[in-house]
C-alpha cells in the first residue's frame, strides 16, 4: 500500500497510537481508515486494525471476518 494512501496513513498513525498506549484513539483512527477504504484491499487493512483493538471476541471475529468476505476467489 503507498504510504502517501490516506487509509495506510491513518493505519500507520494508528499503529502509533496503539503502541503509545492509546488504545480509544487508536480504535478512532482505524475506524476513520474503514470508513474512507475505496477497495477491498484498504478495506481488510482497516478492519484487521480494528479487529486487534476490539474488547469482545465476537467483535473480534466480526471484523476478522470482513476480509475473507469480501474477497472474491
């Protein structure tokens, strides 16, 4: 993914802000990212950093199931 994409940014800013230890801000920024994803690509980025933030294993599973359903085989 190009760097200068807005969502790889928001994801890597994301990422930041994770290790930081801010976890809401996080969570903010990779939904930000999945609300501006123009394919499926930067689509399954953003939900596999909103699945690793998510606080119930259902959410988990909800967003690391966006992936593989959007993929087409």
């Amino acid at each position: 993914m190009n760097p200068g994409n807005a969502v790889a940014r928001l994801c890597a800013v994301g990422m930041r802000a994770g290790t930081e230890g801010r976890a809401d801000a996080a969570r903010e920024l990779f939904e930000r990212a999945w609300g501006l994803a123009a394919d499926e690509y930067e689509a399954c980025a953003a939900a596999h950093h909103l699945a690793r933030r998510q606080t119930s294993p259902e959410a988990v599973l909800h967003w690391n199931q966006e992936c593989p359903d959007r993929v087409t085989w």
